[in-house]
C-alpha cells in the first residue's frame, strides 16, 4: 500500500461534513439565481407593454410612436418609399400573372379537348391505315399473280455434271464428218455450269518441251488470268492441249509421237471428246503437225488447214501469235485519218512456182481464150500481169512486187512468202489504203498462216485488205463478219479490182478502217485476247453465255447522320413549278433483265462485229464476260421494258409523271470530293426534296479518312461514302455496286445546280439514254498552224463535249470505261490528275457516233465563294490540250461529233441571257 493510500483513508471521516455543506450552499445559490432569473423574465416585460401602450392611448396621433399609422403617412417616411414602390409593381405584376395564369387554364383545357379529339381521329385513322394496308397487300398479292400469270420466274436449272464413268459417244461414221451434235458431250457443258475449262500442263507430256518457250509462257499467264480456268478436271466443259508452235531444233519429232501423246492423256477418254487442241503459230512457216494425226472428235484450233483436213463449223480458225508477252504500242499505230494515203494499194511477195511465167514478155491469154481451152487451176499468172499493167498505166500511186529484195520467208508450197522484216511490212502498209492478200495457188489449201499474218498486218497498219481468193478460210470467219472490214474477190475478177477500188468512197473506206481496228485490238492483237476470242468461239458455239463481269465492290465509310438539312432558297425556290413527286418509299432500284440464256440464240454476227454499244442487240463482244447492266440497258430500246403506267393522250400532266415506257425511275448521284467536307456537306444539303432520287454516292478520294466528328446531313435518301484504293479521278466512273440505277448524275463537289435544272436533265437523258447529257458544254478545235487538236471551253453555239461535272450517263458506260477502254487513257487521266470527262466523252462518242446533249443554257455551274479546284490551275488547259491529242492516237481518229443540238426547258421557264439568245435553240 502506497503512502497517498493512508492518507485518504486517515482524513475520510473529516472530509464528509464539508462536502456536505458544500453541497447545500450549492443548491441555495441555483435558488436564488433561478428566483431572480424569473422576476427579470416576467415581470420586466410586462411593465413596459403598460408603459408603452398608456403612452400610444394618446390622442395625438402625430405622437404615437409604435402605433400604426395610414398607409400614405406611412410612405411619406423616407426611407420606406422605395419598398412603397416596389411593393405597387410586384401588386401589378401579380395581376397580369394570374390574369395569363387564367387565361393559360383555359387554353390548357381546350387544348386537352384537342387532344382528345386527336386521339379519337388517331384511332380511327389506324383503323383506316390496317385497312389500307390490307387492300395493299392483297393487291399487291393480285398483282404478283398477274405477273406470275404472264411473265413467269423461271429458276435456274439444275446444274448438269458429268458422270465420273464416261461411257463415251457413239463413234461418227469417219472423224472428218465431226460435227457438234455427233462428237460433243453436252452433258459436260450445261447452261449453269459456267463454262469451265481446264487446260494441260505442257510440261506434263513430253511434247510439251518441244513447244516454243515464248507460245507456252504467254500462252499459260493468258489462261492463268482467265475466269473460266478451274483447277478441277472433273467438272471441265473442255480440254485446252497445246500442241504448237514447235520449236525449230524440235520439227525432227514425227506427228506420230504426237498422236501417242494426245491418246495417253488422263481425260482423253479413248476419243479426245471435248477436248480443243491448239497450235499458236508465230512464225510465217508453220509445220501442220495435225495434218497427218488422228485427233478423234477433239476439235483443232489452228492457223492452217488443208480442205480436207478442215471439219466446218466444228474446227476453229485461230489468228496467229503475234505480240506474244507484249501488248502493242498505241501511239506507234497509224492514224485513222486522212483516208487517203500515198499508194492506192500495194502487194510484196514472191511465189516461186509462178514467178518464171509472170516475167514472160508475151502478154498472158485472156480470160475469154482460157475459156475456150482447159480452165486454169491456178490464176496468179493473170493476177501477175494484170497488177504490173496496173502499175505500169500510172493512174493511180501503185506499188507491187513479185521477187522480194531479201531471200523471202519460209512459206507453204503454192503459197505467196511474205517479203522483209516485220517493221518494213508495216511501214509500208502504213502509206497503203488498201493490202492486197492473194490466196494460195492449191485451193486445197483453204488457211494459211501467212495469209493470216498479212491479214493481222493489215488491220494493224490500217490498210484495208483485199483478199484475192474466195475459197480462204479466215480467222473466226462463221464468226465475224469479214466483209465490213475487208473486201474478199474471186481470182478471176482480178482485172475489176483497180476499178472496184477506185469507186469506194472515203466515208466506206474509213468505216472499213475503223471496223478492221475494232477487230484488231477486240481479237488478234495480245495473246490474252487470242486466247480469250479462242474460248469465247467455242463457248459461242455451244450456247453458253459468259460469265457476268464482277461489279466494283464498295468499301464504305461509316459516317454519322442526322444532321437536319437546310433549304437553299436559291434552289428550292421554283416557283409555281411541280417539279414532281418526291419519293415517300424506299428506293427503288432500277430493274434487271437477264437475256443471258437467250443471246446465243439472236444475231451472233452483230455480237461479234460491232463495238460495245447501247442498242446493239449486243452491247458487249463475246470475247467480254457479259456486263450485269447490258440487258437492263437493252430494254429502254428493245422493248424487253414492261409497258404500262402512262395513260397516255390526255393522261396525267407532265410534272405528275414520269411517262413513257419506263414510267417509274429513278437516279443515283455520284460525286467525287477530296478533302473539302464543307463544300461536300453544302452539295448535300442542296440535294434535300429533290424528286426521283435514289441515292448519293459520295466518293471519298482521300486516303485520308472524313473527319470523325463530322455531322452528314440527312436528305431523305441513303448516302453511301466510298473509300477509294488511291486518289484516281478514274474512280469517279467506276461501277460501284452500290449503284444501282441505270442513270447517274455526275456531279463535282462544288457544281451549283438547281432542282429544276436536275429534273429537265434526267427527263431530257430518258428520251437519249445513249447518251451524255448534261449542262456545261465544250468543244475541241483544230489548230491548223500545230497541227494539233485543241480543248476550246469559250462560249459558242457548237459544242462537242459536255463536262461530267455535272451530266447524266448510263451505268453501262461505266463498265466500259473501267474494264473495257485502253488502259493507256486511263493511265493518262492518272498521269495528268486530269482529262477524266473528257476520256468519257471521247468513249461514249466513239461506240454511239453520236454527240452528247446540252440542256438549259447553263456554261458554268460552279457555286459561287467554294475553295478553288484543279481546273483553275494555269497548266488545267495545257494539260487538256496534250490529253485530246494522246486520246486520238489511241483511238486512231478524232471520234468527237459536232453539233448545234441543244434542248432548252421552256416548260421549266429558263431565262435565258440576253448575250447568248443568238444561238438556236432545238425543243
């Protein structure tokens, strides 16, 4: 125990007392505080309320000092006036409140009968709408009928494959009476099966090392490209050999080694049934290896046959293999023009067997005296003496020659061998308006690979060919219709030909011309189109169409819509125009027609020999893969379009409708920007209520992307933003998929164009679909001190272009563009970042022959304060000078057409300037 401890408990008993007395003191004291705390409270209080009211009980009332007083005295105290005023206004204020508090009651009670007014006819209306909606559906069901009824869906057929077990085809009563229908397997080759061939390794069979290295690798990179190509034997339509051209250090192999060759093959098949052999010759003297080889019913694809050899319409007559690995050169072809060229015709070759009779001073027999006597078997004598008297008289620039200066080419026997190197040839087929090509003096021998090679000559220079001999088989001839670009005589009207000759005028010799160059690049002039004419033949023959070409797949760009588009009053306001109905249902694309199955069975000949046009009854080649819009575009011309819709005499009026046969279309805009998404988002908000619209294609030349932050505006219609490989103003005509109408409206980002001006344009296109129509004109020029063409966009009444900066055009020449036209001009417009709407018009000119249309007289339609574009560079129209030129070379002629042709909208009221009513103006 600690020393702290006992002292507590020794003082414990003391300590209690005082705290006691502590603690009453304590409670005396909270007493008299409480007490006293009570008085102040109370009592205090209530002595100055009676002090204060006995001092306001007073009757003055100017001395009451806590009384109330009036409210005027009130305010008349100074520093309450301002409260008196402010308390006058909020009173006010209060009054007008509950006066429009009132007045807002009731507007809110009539509105709510309102509403339930609207709700009763909401009601009813829904009731009407399923009713509506009913009546639609089953007469959209009658209507569906209906046309089930008259114009039933055929599916396709199932497609036909061929048995693993071939059993084979009865054999033909001999090899040489082979026709399609006794040495072919159709079964192999349906209608859907597309078409597919496969084709042999050369190196797979020892033959094939024999073959010419510069023919097998050209002739493998063509058929690697080639769509029809499987990898597959099983399913194959037909069996490509190659066989030829031998090589020289190789001709000691005896065909009979070919024969074992062809017979040992895996798919050979006892018969060689649907297999195609095929010899590609390069050179003049060519060895006929199948001449003396059992082919069986295999077909033979050669340049030379002998007349019994030849089995008609079951063989093919190929061109020989000229630019092999090399594609040709256009700006080293000849031009087109002038039609007349410095020698009327000329010949070069050397015939051995005739050559010592031609050179006799005596002059030969006539033909009246040969008659009396035997008929000649061979008139090259004649044909000798009658071109070196013609040469001789000097009436015309002749030049022919019998011995060549060199030791000639290698030749077949009776044939005439082609004189000098290739280049000297072709120079001098150059300054020749017609080629003459004498037929070989053995009738027997009905192709030749050197009469193909003068043919391909010919066409190639631009010197019309003049075939000596009716009996010469050339290349593709149950194809292509040789007599509208060539002139094929019998031998014995040899003394008529200078006078025939003379007689053809020059718009025949320069249609002849053109044509011979259309087949010339179309099917002889790369290996890739030889064998691609090759395969189109024999695909033509057995009824199966071409494969549908694939469209430009779009890589959209996703974008964020929603913008409310604005109304420009400059192009909405139109008066009291209707400029026609704007569509309230989903677009409606344009329909297709698919003939594809039919077209074997029209016109084959035009097919092969026109070029890629509107209203041909074939608007492709056969060498072509068949373009998804070519029968679409056929049924605007050819009736395949179903009739209905116009009422016809007094019917609707015209802004009401459409019309005419299509009575309901409509178009897709395409415009091509880079980089400039203010004036891009102005030409879309101009686009807003325009009638008859499908959609906007946007295409976004940029590798750069949209900003992400950008606002679209929504039109009504689906905008559709394209990413583009590279920056190319050939994108512009590509025939994007997501287009899918037949008219496009090209236009630049910053073309200014009124509704009204966009309606008469497509109205005015509906009535030329096969043309260019739109409004800023253009026109080319011949700069005679030059010598050159020029790009003219000064104003004139004559135009030859319109600018697709803002012009309607078919989708079909989309594809011709972008697939079909030389790649060089193409490559030119990439070059220069230029030239791409002339390029177009240039096409669409050279395959119609006719010149676009200028609507309104509209000569510019740039909008006004956009940024500057390429065309206001100082090099724009230097550039567009060198593009007309290279564009004429290409194509061999200026095909541009001139015209004063020009539809003005009187029913759209145009105001026409006052300086430019000088011009006629065509309704």
């Amino acid at each position: 125990m600690t020393k702290n401890t006992m002292l507590r408990a020794g003082n414990g008993s003391g300590s209690s007392g005082q705290q006691w007395v502590l603690r009453w003191s304590n409670r005396i004291r909270l007493t008299w505080l409480s007490f006293t705390l009570f008085i102040i409270l109370v009592f205090f209080p209530l002595i100055a309320h009676y002090y204060l009211t006995t001092i306001d009980e007073t009757e003055d009332v100017g001395k009451r000092i806590f009384g109330p007083r009036p409210g005027s005295e009130l305010c008349e105290v100074k520093h309450v006036q301002d409260l008196c005023r402010i308390r006058e206004s909020v009173s006010e204020e209060l009054l007008q409140l509950e006066a429009k508090r009132q007045e807002l009651n009731g507007e809110i009670a009539r509105l709510n009968l309102k509403i339930e007014a609207c709700k009763k006819s909401i009601d009813s209306a829904k009731q009407d709408l399923l009713q509506l909606k009913n009546v639609i559906s089953q007469t959209e069901h009658s209507y569906k009928e209906l046309i089930a009824q008259n114009q039933p869906k055929l599916s396709l057929p199932v497609r036909l494959l061929p048995d693993k077990d071939d059993v084979g085809l009865p054999m033909p009563k001999s090899p040489h009476s082979c026709k399609l229908h006794s040495c072919f397997d159709y079964s192999r080759c349906s209608l859907t099966s597309g078409f597919p061939v496969y084709i042999y390794d050369p190196d797979s069979y020892s033959w094939g090392a024999a073959i010419d290295t510069l023919v097998k690798q050209s002739f493998l990179a063509s058929a690697k490209s080639s769509i029809y190509v499987t990898d597959d034997p099983s399913i194959a339509c037909i069996y490509i050999v190659l066989v030829g051209e031998v090589q020289e250090n190789s001709l000691s192999r005896s065909p009979e080694d070919l024969e074992k060759q062809l017979h040992s093959l895996p798919y050979w098949r006892s018969d060689g049934h649907n297999h195609l052999l095929v010899h590609l010759s390069r050179k003049s003297m060519t060895q006929n290896y199948l001449y003396n080889v059992s082919t069986g019913r295999a077909v033979m694809a050669q340049s030379t046959f002998f007349e019994k050899q030849y089995r008609l319409g079951f063989d093919l007559v190929i061109s020989p293999l000229v630019h092999a690995l090399s594609e040709p050169n256009f700006l080293e072809l000849p031009s087109q023009v002038p039609v007349k060229r410095k020698y009327l015709f000329t010949f070069q070759g050397e015939k051995v067997e005739s050559l010592k009779n031609s050179l006799q001073e005596a002059p030969p027999r006539s033909f009246e005296e040969e008659m009396e006597g035997d008929p000649p078997a061979d008139y090259d004598d004649r044909i000798i003496g009658t071109l070196k008297s013609v040469q001789d008289s000097h009436l015309d620039q002749v030049l022919v020659e019998f011995t060549c200066k060199n030791h000639p080419r290698q030749s077949i026997s009776t044939e005439w061998a082609l004189c000098g190197e290739r280049e000297e040839r072709l120079e001098l087929l150059k300054a020749s308006t017609f080629a003459l090509l004498i037929g070989p003096g053995d009738s027997r021998l009905v192709a030749s690979t050197s009469s193909s090679m003068r043919l391909f000559e010919s066409l190639e220079a631009g010197a019309i060919p003049v075939i000596l001999g009716d009996q010469v088989r050339l290349p593709y001839h149950d194809f292509i219709s040789w007599s509208e670009a060539a002139i094929i005589i019998p031998k014995p009207r040899i003394t008529e030909v200078h006078f025939l000759l003379r007689s053809i005028s020059d718009n025949d010799v320069l249609a002849m011309r053109r044509q011979g160059r259309f087949l010339w690049e179309t099917y002889f002039s790369t290996t890739e189109s030889v064998f691609g004419t090759i395969l189109a033949a024999f695909r033509t023959r057995i009824q199966i169409p071409a494969a549908p070409i694939s469209e430009e797949l779009a890589q959209e760009i996703p974008h964020k819509s929603g913008k409310a588009a604005g109304t420009d009053p400059n192009i909405a306001d139109n008066g009291d125009l209707d400029l026609g109905p704007v569509e309230t249902e989903p677009p409606y694309s344009s329909p297709r027609y698919l003939r594809n199955f039919t077209f074997t069975a029209a016109d084959i000949y035009r097919a092969w020999n026109h070029p890629p046009g509107p209203f041909h009854l074939f608007p492709y080649t056969p060498l072509d893969p068949v373009l998804p819009s070519e029968a679409k575009f056929l049924g605007s011309g050819t009736g395949f379009r179903p009739i209905g819709g116009g009422a016809g005499g007094s019917g609707k009026e015209f802004q009401a409708a459409l019309g005419g046969n299509v009575p309901r279309e409509q178009f897709t805009v395409v415009i091509l920007t880079y980089e400039r998404e203010e004036v891009l988002m102005n030409s879309l908000e101009r686009l807003n209520g325009l009638p008859y619209l499908n959609k906007v294609v946007v295409v976004w030349n940029s590798p750069k992307p949209p900003s992400e932050d950008l606002l679209w505006p929504d039109i009504g219609v689906p905008v559709v933003v394209v990413q583009t490989e590279k920056n190319s103003l050939n994108n512009r005509f590509l025939p994007w998929d997501a287009i899918e109408t037949e008219a496009i409206l090209s236009i630049d980002d910053d073309a200014h164009l009124r509704h009204d001006e966009i309606m008469f344009g497509f109205r005015v296109w509906r009535e030329a679909r096969d043309r260019i129509v739109g409004f800023p004109g253009r026109y080319h020029a011949w700069d005679a001190s030059h010598q050159s063409w020029l790009y003219n966009s000064n104003y004139s009444c004559e135009l030859s272009m319109v600018l697709t900066g803002a012009a309607f055009f078919h989708k079909y020449y989309a594809y011709l563009y972008s697939y079909v036209m030389p790649q060089a001009i193409r490559d030119m417009v990439d070059e220069y970042i230029n030239c791409e709407d002339i390029a177009m018009n240039f096409l669409v000119s050279h395959i119609t022959r006719k010149p676009p249309i200028k609507v309104t007289s509209r000569w510019t339609f740039r909008c006004p304060g956009c940024p500057q574009a390429l065309s206001h560079d100082d090099s724009h129209f230097h550039e567009r000078h060198k593009c007309i030129n290279f564009f004429v070379k290409v194509y061999g002629y200026m095909p541009l057409l001139y015209t004063q042709f020009r539809v003005d909208s009187v029913l759209f009221k145009t105001r026409l300037p006052h300086d430019k009513t000088k011009c006629f103006k065509f309704i």
